[in-house]
C-alpha cells in the first residue's frame, strides 16, 4: 500500500536563494557522477515566466533564463536546498519558455522554446529551433 502524501516546502528566510515565481518553466533531474560526498541527484529549472507587477494593473510577463538546480537527499528527512546554476562565460541561450528538455550523459539538453516580450498592451513571441546543452 501506498502510504505517500502531498507536503508542501517551507519556504525558507527572505536570505536564502529561491527561484522566482514561474510558469512554463522545463524541469529535468541530474545524476550527478562522482564518489565523493554531496548530493548524489539535483533537480534543474530553467527558464519560464515571471510577472513583475508594474503597478495597478500592469503586470508584465518576463521571460526568465536563469538555471536553478535543487539538491535532492539521499535519505528521507534530509536537506533540499536551492542553488542558482552560474555556467562560467558569456555564451548562453536566450531567455525562453516551453521548450523540450532532456538530461542525459551528464548533459542537459533543450531544444526550440519561445521567448514572449510581454507589454500591458501587448504580447510579441519568437519561436525557436535551436539546439542547446549544458
């Protein structure tokens, strides 16, 4: 029998990291290789949207393209903990949302996605086909 329940995550104090609010965000998980200690596994977000509200009224969807990883314990009980995901040098992908995803090899993978810039008034989309890893 299944004993399982749903429990949701106390957030943690204002200082510690903690990804966005986001919708339409890829999430995959990373086994990590080596023998040494840490986390074994990590959970990875990327990109999706944001809303920064501007005011009454004026919501504006952002979209994000920043990589967060959340390290997943061994053991029942034990500490999750987000990280932000800093890939050294300049060359990243553009922000986007909705694109596919794939971890394998030790590679993170995503392929096309669509970057929406999103006004009070309006809303202008670009779709991509490109190839990205990590």
């Amino acid at each position: 029998t299944d004993t399982r329940k749903w429990a949701a995550f106390k957030k943690p104090p204002k200082e510690s990291l903690w990804p966005t609010e986001r919708a339409g965000f890829n999430m995959g998980v990373w086994e990590i290789p080596g023998e040494g200690a840490g986390p074994k596994a990590m959970a990875l977000v990327y990109g999706g949207m944001s809303v920064e509200n501007k005011g009454k009224f004026s919501d504006v969807g952002i979209t994000e393209r920043d990589l967060w990883g959340l390290t997943l314990p061994e053991e029942e009980g034990g500490k999750y903990e987000w990280k932000r995901v800093e890939p050294p040098g300049n060359t990243h992908p553009r922000p986007r949302l909705q694109m596919g995803m794939v971890v394998h090899s030790n590679q993170l993978i995503f392929f096309g996605g669509v970057e929406d810039t999103e006004t009070r008034w309006d809303l202008k989309s670009q779709h991509f086909a490109d190839l990205w890893y990590y």
